[in-house]
C-alpha cells in the first residue's frame, strides 16, 4: 500500500464520512472531504487526490455530474471515481460506468469493501501509469529506431571509406540528371577517374595506406568540383563525376583541374611509371540522346585511352590526351596495357546483375530472403560453387552457417564455429577480409575448426557490414577453374558484403523493434490474467481456436480477399487483448459461484466498452499499427450476436468486424470446454452441438460451418492445449450470454 495515496470523500452525510475517514487514516492514507458537488469540483481540482469516493445523491450538482465535469478536465481525468449510492437499479450503475467511473459501492457499505476496492483501484492506476510510462517509453525508442533508419538510409548512400556518394546513389542523381536532360534540354558531361598503378601501391605500402590515399583523393576531387556537381566512387579505385549544365569542353578544363589538383598533392608513388607520385587518368564524355549508359561506355572508353596513352591525363577519346605534367616529371614508358579485368560485356552483365541486387534487397523485410539475394549474387558474380553466409549463434561465442550455396547441409548445420578459433571468427572479430589464393597461403592461416566450410584455397572469408556494425560474416569458394580472386572480384565481393550487411542489420533492428511492440501488448493482455491464473491458458487457446477457423474460412474463396498474411498475423496479436477490459471487473463479480443478477451482469458487460476504449488510447499513439485497430474491433463486438440482439452496439450480421465473429465461436467454444467456477465443463462433442445450434442467432452461419469443416482439429487442439483442472479457481467467461452460458 502507498502510504502516500490520498482518497477524497464526497458525501453530503457527516457520519458516512467519519465512518470512512477513520477507516481509511487507520489503512495509512490521507482523506480529504467534501459535503457537495460545488466543493467537491474545487477540493478535486485544487489537490487532484489519488481516488475519489463519490456519493450520487448531492445537493447542487449530482454525482453523475461532479463526475462527467471531472472527467472532462486534462486535470482531473484519469483520477479514478467510485460511486457510492444506495440506488442498485441497472440503469443507475450503467449510467455511472458511462460516464467513466471505476466502481460501483452500494449502501450501507461494508467498510472492509470500501479499503479492498480503493486498494485494488489504487493499484490499477499505478499500473495504468506504469503503463503510460512504458509506451512513452517504447514511443522513444520508436523515435530513435525512425532516427536511426534515417542514419542507415543516409549511411547507404555513402561509401564508407571516402564519404563520397556510393555508386547506387550516383546512378540514381545520375538517372534523374539525364532525364532533366531530355525535358529541358540542359546538357550535363560526365567524368570518369581511374587511380593509375593503385594495384601497385597497395602492395608496396599496404592497404592502410592505400585507404588513407583513397580518403586524400576523395577530398581533392570533391573540393576541386562545384558544389552542384556529383562525385560518387564507382568502384575500388575509380571515381566518377557528373556536372550539370556544362559543355564538353569545360568538362575537359574540370577533368585538367582535377588531375592537376592531385598531382600537386605530392602523394609518393614510386612504383608508378606514369610519375614519382600518385597521379589519375581520366576520360571525359557529353551527354547524349542515346542514354546515360552509352555515355558512361564513352567515358569509359576515354579512360582507356588515357590509359593506354600513357596514363596521368585527360581524354575525350577523340582528341589528343591533353594535360601530361612537366615532362621531365613524368616517366612515359608508352603503351602499358590494363591491369585485366573482366570483358566489357561481362562488366555490363555485372553491373545490371549489382544494381538489380540493390534494388531487390532494399524491398524486402523478410531476413532469410535477403540473404538468399547474397549467397546468389555473389555466387554469380563471382563464380564460386560454395557461398555461405554465417551470423552470431545465441550463446555470443560461436558462428553458425545461416544460409548457404553448395555446402553440405547437415555439416554445416550441425558446426558451432568458435569466434576465438577459426578463421570466420578472425574475419568478423577484425572486421577485415581474408583472402587465400593458393595452398600454399592457407597454410600460414590459424584456425582450424571452420575447414569444412572450405573446399580448398582460392577462398575469401569477408565480414558483412562495415565500420562497427558487423553483422557476421560471408565466405565464398570453390571459384569455377580455381581461378584466383582478382582485384576485381574482391570488390564485386566487398561490395555485396557491405550492402547486404547493413541490409541484414536494417531488417534485425526493425525486427527487434516490431518483437518489444508484441511483448508489451502481450503484457498489456497479461493484466487481466493477474485476477486468475488459469485465464492465461484461456486467451492463448482462444488465440489458436482463432487463428484455425480462419485458415479454414481462408479457403473459400469468399473470404480469400479478406483473410490475406497479414489478417492473420493481425488476429494473432490482437486476440489476446479480448477481454483485456476485465481488469475493471470486480472479484465478487467476476469469480462469483452461480447465476449473476441484473446489477452483476450489466457490470461485467462493461469489460468490453472498457477493453475497446484501453485499446483505441493506446492506437491514437501509434496510428500505423493495423493489429490495434483489429484488437480494438474484437474486444469491442465479440459479443455482438449475428441476429443484432448482443451489446455493446447491437451490431448485425456482416456488420459486425469478421475478426470478432470469429473470435465469438472461439470463445464460446472454450466456455464450453473449460471448467468454471459456476458450472461444470461440456465435452467436444456437446459444445459444437450447442454452437451449431446457436447458427444465424448468435454466431456468424459461415464461421460455425468452418467449425464443423474442422472439427477433428479443434478436438485435437483442445486436448493439447487443456489447462490441468482447476474449477475452484477458474474465473467467470466473458464468452456469450445465454443460449451459451455466460456471465456476460
């Protein structure tokens, strides 16, 4: 008890609030008091006490007016009010719980009654806060996922390494520039750039110090252009640049800038034959009316040229190279062919098969989906026979093959592959790539429990993701012809690994998010199992009965259009709220043994107004979520009946929400099923008969026939899923009133 609460006592009789203020001081809380409603409004308003006991019969304003007033205030709203009348008429107690009050206490009152029922709302609205707290909570956390995808989106769009744009983003300004160039005709030019000799300077400095030259590259190409122009890194080494509204020759004077800008940086090369220092080759090419595609080839064709021509220069493909530095500076060596890579066709394939890859995975949700898009495509774009794909086991110390191509299944299943002692577990701990071009190589390589992942060398063991969001890690080998993995491979590799790891994390957060949303509707279902430990077995039996009469009316082609994934995945979550608004319900009616009486029943069928209501606060704080929409359905008309004579709104036939019809059978047929503290259970067999009886009154013609189509299921489900007997204890069902008995 929290010593602190304070109950304000409206009554217009001395002695009725000395009786209660003594009781409740002698509890432990503070008491305020009122004599009428006028002063009653200005106490609750002033002080806003934790419960109010309010008396209906007042001079001035009523009862049921200081109560409507109070709950039409932000202040005084969610205090909870108990009414004390000596009036038992229905239509009184119903009048009351209309107006949004918590209890119902009749005179004389029991003054044992009175502390039970002002502890039990007491604590409700403790809950009730925890409660709001809680989704205030999760709202925050709503907040900062939405933040954070905004993050991954950006984070998508960006290369890692130099900050510049990624190659996909690139396309797409590049896309959107060349159609700007067919409506309004503003010609734009496009500028491919090639480090020369990058290979070289990778192995004779190291690839730290390649990353570092990449980064310096980056910056001067980007601060050297305009702000309107857009630079992105088109792949490990090459970069691209696209400038709007510009003619082919100040893209030519653009293109000389930047090779100047970056041979002024001094960057030391010496295993460069275009220079002592890091240079560029770069090909320009103008627009056209043939696609943004043909000019990227003639960009690329110019690159060549520049290539072949000497390198550390600009070409349009057309005219002389222009551009070559000091030639004293400059050590031509004349033709040096290209590094190899792969045909030009065979470059076009991959980059449609990439762009595809991106396309693809950016529109799916589903985790086992996306990685079934990596194995393939880095199977494809790379000819290996065996890709797999291996993320974090659950104890946190181990990998475990999560998807893979050619590996033998049950091996691979059955592996739990030390982080501490393999190579995938170096791979992901380091966040780098390894990579295995020979027998020879591989024997230099500790680790040895994840050899059967491998067939032989070459192999590449790649972490998925990038910086520190490593999500685990993507092996391929058994390359077609045992060919090496070239430059170019790898990066088709490291490309698939950096954008099919952050799909992988992007789809693990949101599904961590959408797992605490469920949790916290479950909790907020488990409340009302609090008043009965046996009702927990309830609601998750009404749940399957619920979710198996729909699959079978999803059968019948008039329902296919309604009942889709996502109805189901719906009903799933939102069955358990149903009687979620029996927390209200007091134990003397809701445990009591025998029939109810008029006063008791229209009591307890204000669980549903009440569960409706829980349901939609909580809706109007999260709008997008189509499960509390269905759940508000349900708690409000499972107990509507087909012919229109049930409550809250007396809804009839199709009128009714599918949802709460056939939520309706299921409860009713664990009514039946189950023991209660008022009656005995029914079997299997007598409870269907009852409900078949019930058809076209009670319960939707077509749901019943459902039933019947899979009665042997229902039967088997039952015995599964039956609590172990408990009639002393059980609760009273909120299922349906007579024909199927009922307390509600």
């Amino acid at each position: 008890m929290d010593v602190t609460s304070r109950i304000l006592i409206v009554d217009d009789d001395p002695t009725n609030r000395r009786v209660l203020v003594d009781s409740l001081r002698k509890t432990g809380y503070e008491t305020l008091e009122a004599c009428d409603g006028e002063s009653a409004l200005e106490v609750a308003t002033r002080e806003c006490p934790d419960l109010i006991l309010l008396d209906v019969m007042l001079p001035g304003r009523d009862g049921f007016e200081v109560c409507k007033i109070l709950k039409g205030q932000e202040r005084t709203c969610s205090i909870p009010v108990i009414f004390l009348t000596a009036s038992t008429r229905a239509k009184d107690v119903e009048s009351g719980f209309s107006l949004g009050a918590s209890d119902y206490i009749t005179k004389p009152f029991n003054v044992k009654e009175v502390r039970a029922r002002v502890a039990m709302h007491l604590q409700l609205r403790r809950i009730q806060e925890e409660l709001v707290e809680r989704n205030a909570r999760l709202e925050q956390m709503t907040r900062v996922v939405a933040e954070q995808n905004v993050e991954l989106r950006l984070l998508s769009r960006i290369d890692p390494l130099t900050g510049l744009l990624n190659r996909r983003a690139w396309e797409e300004m590049a896309q959107n520039e060349h159609a700007r160039y067919l409506r309004n005709g503003n010609a734009y030019a496009l500028i491919m750039i090639d480090v020369d000799h990058f290979k070289q300077f990778n192995d004779t400095k190291g690839h730290q110090f390649g990353d570092d030259c990449l980064r310096k590259l980056a910056e001067c190409i980007r601060s050297t252009c305009r702000q309107t122009d857009a630079v992105g890194r088109y792949g490990g080494e090459e970069f691209v640049v696209i400038a709007p509204e510009t003619g082919f020759e100040a893209a030519r004077a653009l293109a000389e800038r930047i090779r100047q800008a970056v041979f002024n940086l001094h960057i030391p090369h010496s295993a460069s034959s275009a220079a002592d220092r890091v240079t560029l080759s770069l090909g320009v090419s103008p627009c056209n009316q043939r696609g943004l595609e043909h000019a990227l080839r003639q960009a690329d064709d110019a690159l060549y040229s520049a290539k072949r021509n000497g390198r550390n220069r600009v070409s349009d493909g057309l005219t002389d190279d222009v551009g070559v530095e000091d030639q004293q500076e400059v050590k031509l060596v004349g033709f040096i062919p290209i590094e190899s890579s792969p045909p030009r066709g065979e470059q076009a394939r991959m980059l449609v098969a990439l762009l595809d890859f991106c396309r693809s995975l950016g529109a799916t949700d589903d985790l086992n989906d996306a990685m079934d898009q990596i194995v393939s495509v880095t199977a494809s774009l790379v000819g290996c026979r065996r890709v797999s794909i291996m993320l974090p086991a659950g104890d946190g110390k181990s990998l475990a093959v999560a998807r893979m191509i050619g590996v033998d299944e049950p091996a691979a299943l059955s592996a739990a592959v030390p982080i501490d002692d393999s190579i995938a577990g170096q791979v992901f701990t380091i966040g780098r790539s390894l990579v295995v071009n020979s027998e020879a190589e591989s024997g230099t390589i500790s680790g040895k429990n994840d050899d059967d992942l491998f067939v032989s060398a070459p192999m590449v063991c790649t972490s998925l993701g990038s910086g520190g969001n490593i999500v685990g890690v993507l092996n391929a080998t058994d390359r077609v012809g045992g060919r090496p993995f070239d430059d170019c491979a790898l990066e088709y590799i490291d490309m698939v690994a950096n954008i099919g790891g952050t799909a992988i994390r992007s789809i693990q957060t949101r599904k961590a998010r959408d797992e605490a949303r469920d949790l916290i509707m479950v909790a907020l279902a488990k409340l009302a199992e609090r008043r009965d430990s046996s009702t927990g077995g309830h609601v998750d039996r009404v749940t399957q009965y619920s979710l198996l009469l729909a699959r079978e009316l999803r059968k019948r082609p008039e329902f296919q259009p309604q009942i889709d994934d996502a109805f189901l995945y719906d009903l799933e979550r939102a069955t358990p709220l149903h009687d979620i608004g029996k927390v209200a319900i007091p134990d003397r009616v809701l445990l009591k043994p025998g029939r109810l009486n008029a006063h008791e029943m229209a009591v307890i069928r204000t669980h549903s107004q009440i569960g409706a209501e829980t349901i939609r606060n909580v809706r109007v704080r999260a709008p997008a979520l189509s499960m509390l929409k269905m759940a508000e359905e349900i708690a409000a008309c499972h107990h509507e009946w087909y012919d229109g004579s049930g409550y809250l709104e007396g809804l009839k036939g199709d009128a009714i929400p599918l949802s709460a019809r056939i939520v309706a059978v299921a409860d009713a047929y664990d009514a039946l099923t189950s023991d209660r503290i008022y009656r005995k259970s029914v079997g299997h067999e007598s409870a269907i008969a009852t409900i078949v009886k019930c058809s076209a009154t009670q319960f939707d013609p077509a749901v019943v026939q459902a039933l019947l189509r899979c009665d042997r299921d229902f039967k088997r489900l039952s015995k599964a899923l039956t609590d172990h007997p408990k009639a002393t204890t059980c609760g009273r069902s909120s299922a349906a009133p007579t024909p199927v008995e009922s307390a509600s």
